[in-house]
C-alpha cells in the first residue's frame, strides 16, 4: 500500500489554489470546484465544501482548517524568508529540534497549518 495524497476541503477553491501554487512554487489544473497542485510525490487536491457534501458524504461537517501538511524543503529559512515576503501568516519561526530536524510552521487561508521541514546539516 502507498500513500497517495491529501484533499482539502474549502469554501474557495481558487483562494486556496492561488496560495498553495505561490506557497510550493508549482502550477495547478482545475476550475472552482475542484483542483489539483502539482507535487512532486504525493497528490495535493482542493475541493469545494458543497461539492464535498455532494460527492463524498465522508467529507459533509469537516470545517475548514482541519489538517496539517508537513513539506519537506531544501533551506526552511531561505523558504521562510520567501514566505514573509508573500505575506503569509506564520505561526512558527525557524526552529531547531532535538531530532534533527529544523522546521516552520504557517498557516494557509482556511487555517490548516503547513510545516516546511528540513534535516539540520
């Protein structure tokens, strides 16, 4: 079994897509209902909540910001950096953690939060 990808469940597919193809630097295919971001690996999709409650009953109550993606990066500081300066929300500043990692975390438009990670050299 692998691991294939993440849906997001919003009120505003295009709000989402626009922050998700400026956050990972990619392009996307789709219209308002239903997109899809352009990843290396794993598939990242949007969705519309109305189209959620018609289409996948499993989705129909889940609010918007109810996940978090973590994405692993070359350089967390240099993407925070770039991420200030698209004046995205951050919640956590690069930091340092006892595992070996070094990650932020910021928040999309729906609230989900988003964790750009990378192993410390």
């Amino acid at each position: 079994m692998k691991f294939h990808g993440i849906c997001l469940v919003t009120e505003d597919v295009i709000a989402l897509t626009s922050f998700y193809e400026k956050v990972l630097k990619t392009t996307s295919e789709g219209d308002d209902i239903h997109a899809v971001i352009n990843t290396e690996g794993a598939l990242l999709s949007i969705y519309s909540r109305e189209a959620a409650k018609r289409d996948m009953s499993m989705y129909y109550g889940l609010s918007s910001g109810s996940f978090a993606l973590q994405i692993g990066v070359d350089d967390v500081d240099l993407e925070y950096e770039r991420l200030k300066k698209l004046g995205v929300e951050i919640i956590k500043e690069p930091t340092d953690y006892s595992w070996g990692n070094r990650s932020m975390q910021f928040k999309d438009p729906d609230g989900n939060i988003i964790s750009f990670a990378c192993r410390r050299s």
